[in-house]
C-alpha cells in the first residue's frame, strides 16, 4: 500500500502518531551521530538538528510551526542514488551522511502527502507544507555537507 | 615592512618585454609519451629560462608574492636568473621553499603566483613554475640540490621525530636539521616522498627527484626510518616515554580512499585511485612483468573524478595499454579542480572527457568483473560553497556503457590509526587532526601539518605547514624542553 493510501485510511491520532514516529527515529540518529562526533562544529549541527525535529515533534501537537520566508532550497539529489547503510552503532561520517539525508527526503514526502491529503484544509494543508519544506531545508544541509566532504574532486 | 626592490639584470627597455613570447617548455610527443612513463616535460633551456626571466616587468608591487602560498621571493629570484646566476636563483627560492624542484611541477601555478602576475593582466603571465622548475634542477645537476648551508650546526641535543614523509614531514625536517635537533623521520611504506612517490606518476615527477632531496637531508643528518607505522609498530606515546624524542610532528597526510557508496564497488575490477597509483607507482606495476605487480590491462578504463588525482589514473591507465580511457565527471571541465596544463595533456594523450555525467552503480558478470557502469546525465545549477556550480541530474537519463575498470578518484579522507591510538590528539568530525596556526595540536609537544589537517590540499600548502610547524617546535623547545644550544 503507498504511503498516500495509507493515509487516507488513518485517523487524525494515527496521523500525528505517525509522524512523532518518524520525528523521534530522525532524533535518535541525529542524537547517535552527536555522540559519535569528534569536534565542537559536528556536535552543533546534529544539535541544531535534533532540536529542530523536538520542534517539530511538539508543532504536531498543535499544527502550528514557525514559517520560514524563503522556499526551501532546490534537492541536490547528491544521496538519492547512494546505497543505504543498514543501521548499526558503527556507522562512519559519511554513512550517518546519507541515512540522515535519506531520512530527510522520506520524511518531507510523508509531509507533502499529508498536504495533499489535507488540500481542502487550509491551516493542516500549510502546515504539512511547511513541515515537508524545512525537511527538505535540512536534506539539503546534510547533502551540501557530504559534497564538500566527500566529493571534493568529484 | 617595505620589501627591498632586488637589483635589476634585465637589459631589455620594459615596453620591449611585452612583446617576448611566454616561452613554451619542450614536451614529449603526445603520441609517443602516452606509451610510457617518462616525464612528460622536458624543462625549459638555459636560453628559454634567461628569456622567459626577461618577461617580467619588475612591478613595484609584485602581486605574484601575495599568490604564492609561502612567499616565495619571486622577483628576486627571476633577477638572479636575467644575471644567469642560476644557482644563487635556487638558493633565494630555498629561502622560502625547502623542495623547489617538486613545486615547479605541480604547483597549481594557474591559480596562484601566476594568476595574479600583471604582465598576466594584458599577455600570457611570467611561467614562473617553469622558471623555478628550470633554477631547481640546475642546482641539483651542479650539486647544489641542498641549496642551503652544508655545514652541520652546533647539536642542541634535542630530539624530534617527524612522522610521515611527505612535503610536509620533508619541509619540517629540513628546518629542524638546520638548526641542530636530531630528526628522525619514520615512514610506513618503503619509500620516502609520502603522495609524491605513492601517488604522482613518474611521467609527471620522477622519483629520482625525492630520492635527491631525501639524500640531501640524510647527507645534512636526519635519520630516516621506513615499513614503520606509528600507532601500530609504535605508539605516540612511547616515541616520548620510551626513545626519549622532545617534540614530535605529524605529517601523516589524507590517504584513506574514499568509495561513492554505490552499488558495485566492490567488484573485480573497481579500484581506489590510491591503490590503482601506488600499484602502478610504488610498487612499479608499469614495470610489470620486470617488476611483479599485475595490473590489468583494460578495454574501456573509466576514471571517476576531475582532479589531479583523477588525471594522474586516466593517464595511468592509458599508460598502461588501455585502449579507451576516460574520465567520468559530474560537472562540466570548468569546475574540474586540476591542474590545467594535466587537463591538456591528458587531452593530448588521447584521454576521453566525459563530463556531466554521473555513474550510479556498477554492473559485474557472473564472476564478479566489473563490465558496465550506469550513469546519469547531469546539468549544472547553482554555484555551491567552493563557488563551483552544482550538478544535477537530469531526471530519465540513465545509461549504461561497457566498462572493465573504473577508478574512483572523488577525494581521500584522513588514516584514523593515530587519533585511534592517541585519544588525547583531538579530531574533527572528518577525523582531521585539530592544530592551531602553528601546528600546535591538542597534545603537549605533538605538532602536526599538511593534509592530516587541512584534508587533500597542495604540496606548497603542505610543505608551508611543515615550516611554520618547525618554527613553532623550535620555540617549543626553547621555552618548555630547555634552551637551544
Ligand atoms: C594522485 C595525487 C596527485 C596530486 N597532485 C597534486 C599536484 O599536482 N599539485 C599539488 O600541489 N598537489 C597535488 N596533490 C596533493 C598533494 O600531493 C598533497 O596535498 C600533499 O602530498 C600532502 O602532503 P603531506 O605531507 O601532508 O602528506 P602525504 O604526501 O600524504 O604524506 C604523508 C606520509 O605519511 C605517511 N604516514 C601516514 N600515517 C603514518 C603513520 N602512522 N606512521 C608513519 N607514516 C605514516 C604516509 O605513508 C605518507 O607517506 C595530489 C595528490 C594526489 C593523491
């Protein structure tokens, strides 16, 4: 069953269930990856990401959600085609890289199906627009990060 | 400060030397060096160097010092070649430079001395490169390779182990030995030169070079020790406690190949840029059968990249009997950060450019040979941090080409052996060793430079870090081991 069917047979609890779901598996990575990390820089940035998914996990209490003016950057599609490393306490750098920024895209598609799902209701519409953009925002963060990183000749 | 104007032994009135033509350094033949391994460029002439030295307009400010990452005292320099007095030449440059030969190579000169040159501005720039290369190797053929002071200093009794030896651990080396420390450098492979023997071809910088410089400092005293890695056959730890060094430096380089994360890398077939050049290099295997390191010999060579690295592989491989060799590219040839003149004359040799295209998985046979790769096509978007512009693929565009070897050159990350032996060496998140302006890391007496702290960069860049790294070990010294004889 695509994620769009699925939706449309969940209630508004099972919906918002969902997400949290999908939020607090983005703060245990990004968590993991903060212990892992080795400089003050590193630890900051998966900080600032974890502190952005608990933002989320509480906006979904009350589909509220700061807006951000800007439309979120274009999809640089740097990890879309890379293998997914299978989850384990050894992860390096670069594989966190790519789990983090796959995890992103799945999580602003699940958010732009719900805004699509919710078309006729104007604030739940917006608001998982405005979800599915800042995932996109990060995934693009994390990729920006990988190019540099990881493909300086490439 | 006022720099001091150097004396001027240029005869020609300056209007006259906007009309010399840059002077063209002679070159094999493109179609007969791609078959073997022989340095490419043949170096400019005694007459070739004073005229191209005549080129140069005395400017009052002279830019090209700010462009040269260690400031070379190029004007200088390119007097005392209009004198003829080559080897004084070699010595001004050694004030700055401890290995001129090798940067007159592979300096990336383009983007730096030579870039900002103003005869540049209206003309063709000064070869300043090729006019170190040409004073370089004069002085080692009349023997003064050494080009510094041959006699030995008044021994302060302080001991220093420099570790890895690259242009980093080479540069620091020499300064230290200048100043009456004992040095001992410790390599992990058999040969001494680090990226400059393992990785840069023969027909771009020949060995016999390195070997020149690094008989030069074991002439001068420092000691070189080889198949030893600190962090395994010896810790940091114990290069303190137990031999008794004062200070030791890190020049431990950005060796560890770093794979794309697709499917199909570890095919039969796939290399490493790393272990496909130190095959071929450090373990002679373009001298297979004399030597016995089997390459293989392939139909279609794809060379996945746009650096140096990724032009030293394709002409490599073309070397090596490839009958299509080519490199795969994600952007277009104006974002490729190598060196110009390896793009042209990888292009000369007969070298394939396929750029803007992506591979996104390699195929193998049924015993596990690599023999495809698929790839996307990609267009360029918005300028990323490095200020190059972004691919990005173009959806649909999928293609699959008949390969039998791939090279994958993306970049190289830091050998994590001594931050895994050492937890007091602190790291970044790229495992890059954290050093100050001085090299000064976070463990007393332990300095490091070079590419172990910046990730992949130049050989100047390195070779700068290890001076500055040695000028702070002798400070060191003085202040918290006890004062320098
Ligand atoms: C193929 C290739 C081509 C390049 N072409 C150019 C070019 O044209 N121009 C340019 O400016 N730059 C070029 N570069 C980059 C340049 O070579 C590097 O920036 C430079 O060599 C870095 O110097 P380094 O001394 O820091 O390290 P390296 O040259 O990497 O040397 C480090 C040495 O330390 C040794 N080592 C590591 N760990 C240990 C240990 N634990 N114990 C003992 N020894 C250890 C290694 O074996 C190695 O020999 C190129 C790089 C590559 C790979």
């Amino acid at each position: 069953m695509s994620l769009k069917d699925k939706i449309s047979s969940m209630n508004m609890s099972e919906i918002v269930e969902m997400c949290i779901d999908q939020e607090q598996q983005a703060i245990d990575l990004y968590t993991m990856a903060m212990d892992q990390a080795k400089d003050d820089a590193a630890r900051q940035k998966f900080q600032e990401l974890v502190d952005m998914e608990t933002v989320h996990k509480v906006s979904l209490k009350s589909f509220e959600i700061e807006r951000y003016i800007d439309l979120p950057p274009a999809d640089l599609k740097v990890t879309d085609y890379l293998m997914e490393p299978t989850m384990n306490d050894n992860l390096t750098t670069q594989e966190i890289l790519i789990v983090a920024a796959k995890r992103e895209d799945k999580t602003a598609k699940m958010y732009q199906d719900l805004a699509d799902h919710f078309s006729a209701d104007k604030k739940l519409n917006t608001f998982f627009q405005m979800m599915a953009d800042e995932e996109l925002r990060h995934k693009h963060d994390l990729e920006s990060e990988y190019e540099q990183e990881f493909l300086p000749e490439g | 400060m006022d720099r001091q104007k150097p004396e001027s032994f240029n005869p020609i009135p300056v209007k006259e030397r906007l009309t010399i033509p840059r002077q063209n350094m002679p070159e094999q033949d493109p179609n007969i060096r791609n078959g073997n391994f022989l340095e490419v460029n043949l170096g400019l002439t005694e007459d070739q160097a004073v005229i191209e030295a005549q080129r140069c307009i005395e400017c009052k400010k002279p830019t090209c010092i700010e462009g040269c990452p260690v400031s070379i005292q190029i004007p200088d320099f390119i007097q005392l070649i209009c004198k003829q007095d080559f080897l004084a030449a070699a010595n001004k440059i050694k004030e700055d430079s401890s290995l001129p030969a090798v940067c007159g190579r592979v300096c990336p000169q383009e983007s730096q001395c030579e870039a900002v040159c103003v005869v540049g501005k209206r003309f063709e720039s000064v070869a300043i490169g090729r006019l170190e290369r040409f004073v370089a190797d004069y002085a080692m053929q009349h023997g003064n390779g050494d080009g510094s002071q041959s006699n030995r200093p008044e021994p302060t009794g302080h001991k220093i182990a420099i570790v890895g030896s690259g242009p980093a651990g080479l540069a620091a080396a020499s300064d230290l030995i200048k100043e009456g420390h004992e040095v001992t450098v410790y390599e992990a492979l058999h040969e001494f030169g680090g990226v400059l023997v393992y990785g840069i071809p023969e027909f771009r910088l020949p060995k016999a070079i390195l070997r020149k410089e690094v008989a030069n400092l074991e002439n001068r005293g420092v000691k070189f020790i080889k198949n030893f890695i600190i962090g395994r056959s010896m810790t940091l730890q114990e290069l303190f406690e137990e031999e008794g060094f004062d200070a030791v430096f890190l020049g431990l380089g950005a060796g560890l190949p770093r794979f794309m994360n697709i499917p199909g890398e570890n095919l039969n077939g796939v290399y490493s840029a790393n272990e496909f050049l130190t095959r071929s290099n450090l373990m002679r295997g373009y001298d297979f059968p004399e030597w016995d390191t089997p390459l293989y010999r392939a139909k279609h060579a794809i060379i996945v990249g746009g650096g140096n690295t990724a032009m030293d592989a394709v002409r490599t491989a073309k070397r090596l009997g490839a009958e299509e060799a080519s490199i795969v590219y994600r952007r277009s040839e104006e974002e490729m950060p190598a060196r110009n003149e390896e793009i042209h004359h990888a292009k000369e040799e007969g070298v394939a450019f396929m750029n803007l295209v992506n591979p996104i998985e390699f195929i193998g046979d049924e015993n596990g040979s690599v023999v495809a790769a698929k790839c996307l096509r990609m267009e360029l978007g918005e300028p990323d941090a490095s200020g190059r512009r972004r691919p990005v693929p173009i959806e649909g565009s999928e293609f699959i080409m008949e390969v039998d070897m791939v090279v994958i050159a993306v970049g190289n990350g830091s050998n994590p052996l001594i931050a895994q032996t050492t937890p007091e060496i602190e790291t970044n998140k790229w495992g890059n060793i954290v050093a100050d302006e001085d090299g000064q890391t976070s463990m007393e007496g332990v300095f490091a430079g070079g590419d172990i702290v910046t990730g992949g960069a130049t050989v100047i860049l390195a070779m700068g870090a290890g001076r500055k790294a040695a000028t702070a070990i002798n400070q060191y010294l003085k202040t918290k081991v006890g004062s320098v004889a």
